[in-house]
C-alpha cells in the first residue's frame, strides 16, 4: 500500500511528517502542493502551543513491503 507522505516545517521550525494512507496514486506536484497550502493555513494542528504543520517542504509516495518471518 502507498502513503502519501507531506513534510513540513513547524513554527519552530522542526520537521514534521503528516502521512495518508489510501489516496489517490496520481496527484500531480500543483494538486498537493495546494493540499499542503491548505493544511498550513488552517493551522488546525497544535501542540504545546506551536503549530506543526507551518510551512510546507516536501511530498512523495512512500511503499512499505511486509514479510512474515514466521506465523504460529
């Protein structure tokens, strides 16, 4: 399964990392990057009195492979 995975810089200029899992496979740069406006506009995430989410920085697909070492 890919994850779309949005890197942004918070207030304190910490990097973090907001990732989404079943979307849609072929969003091109202009389509995320304005998601990405977005969430930063809304400012709706906050910890400790900082915003995560502030300004954008990056966006790529992610895929994680699982293999099963052994079942019981």
């Amino acid at each position: 399964m890919k994850q779309l995975e949005m890197v942004f810089k918070s207030q304190n200029n910490k990097v973090r990392t907001l990732r989404l899992s079943y979307v849609n496979e072929e969003l091109n740069e202009e389509k995320v990057k304005e998601a990405m406006n977005k969430i930063a506009k809304l400012r709706m995430f906050k910890q400790n009195g900082e915003y995560l989410y502030e300004t954008p920085v990056s966006a790529n697909y992610t895929e994680t492979n699982d293999y099963s070492i052994f079942k019981a």
